[in-house]
C-alpha cells in the first residue's frame, strides 16, 4: 500500500491562530483542547503522521480533524457527543415509575410500609407499567428525579388502629412512673 497523501489544514488568519491559541491555553475539555492543538500543530506545518505520534493519537483522527476544520471551521473543534444507546423507557413510564416511588406501598394495598428498589420494580411489572424493568434502571430514573433513597430498614409498622394512643400511654408512663407502681430493682437498692 502506498504513502497516503499529505494533508494540511488551510491557510489560517492571524485572528484564527491567536483564538486557537487561546483555545489551547483555556479549554477546559479534552477533546476539544485535542482538537485545537493538532490544527495549530498542521498549521505550523507539522504532517499527520508527526502529529499522531507527538500526540498518542492515529493518523486517520488527524486527518479527521483537519478535513473537519477546512470544511467547518472551528465547529470541528467541539466534542461530537452521540449521546449513547437511546432510552427504552420513555417520559411517560418515567413519570409513572416517579409517582409510583412516592406513594406509600401500604395505600397501593401492599403488605409493606416502604419501597425497596427490587420491590418497586417487581411492582411495576406486576401492575403493567412495564415489561420489564432492572433495580439499576429504577434507580437511575429516581436518582435524575431527585428522590432520594435509603436503604430498607427492619421495622414494622403495626396494623392495629390503637397503635397510636397505647405506644403514648406507654411511653408516658416511661417519663412519668405513677407513685405507687412497680420500681425498678435498681432504683430501690439505690444504685
């Protein structure tokens, strides 16, 4: 296979060359401060295979970056972000999934008093809302909602509708003993 051909950026104005400049002291991405320095770099007539091996890069993405910047400008200079995989869940489930997470399970007929994230998601496939659904992904839908979770604690909430006024009564009784009840073993030896 033969040589490729040597590529160079255009001829670049005063004012391009201070803004590249610039751009290579104050950027604060890497990519684009990449970016900057191989079109400064070719514009002092460096070659793409120079540039490549002074910056730990190949030399297809320095000519990338220099047919970029003479078609475009310094447009090629920014991160060209693809965003990813797009979301399966869409803002209607979100929505749902967020509304959900706040309800008390109690008030949805639920034996339990508060959502672990493996529950609500079973919850979730159970009720229809979606076919499927990871612990991961309902957590990262309440984490962008801001909700915050914690981590499912041991207590039991108690059906029975006098809960209330008894565990009242019993702690009155803890901060005020009635005279003649029973004391304590350790209060009447005195210790």
């Amino acid at each position: 296979m033969g040589r490729l051909p040597e590529v160079f950026v255009r001829p670049v104005t005063m004012a391009e060359g201070r803004r590249l400049q610039q751009i290579g002291r104050t950027a604060k991405d890497p990519v684009k401060l990449r970016r900057a320095i191989v079109v400064l770099m070719s514009a002092q007539g460096r070659s793409a295979p120079d540039i490549a091996h002074l910056l730990v890069c190949s030399q297809e993405y320095v000519r990338g970056v220099i047919h970029d910047f003479n078609d475009i400008g310094f447009a090629a200079l920014n991160p060209k972000w693809s965003g990813g995989r797009p979301r399966t869940i869409g803002e209607a489930i979100r929505r749902r999934i967020r509304l959900t997470a706040l309800c008390r399970p109690r008030d949805l007929g639920l034996p339990f008093s508060v959502w672990s994230l493996a529950k609500l998601a079973e919850y979730l496939v159970a009720t229809g809302a979606v076919a499927s659904i990871s612990r991961e992904s309902v957590r990262r839908v309440l984490l962008e909602a801001g909700i915050t979770w914690q981590a499912t604690k041991t207590w039991k909430a108690s059906n029975d509708p006098e809960f209330i006024p008894r565990m009242r009564r019993v702690l009155e009784l803890y901060d005020f003993p009635p005279a003649d009840g029973r004391g304590c073993a350790w209060t009447s030896s005195g210790l």
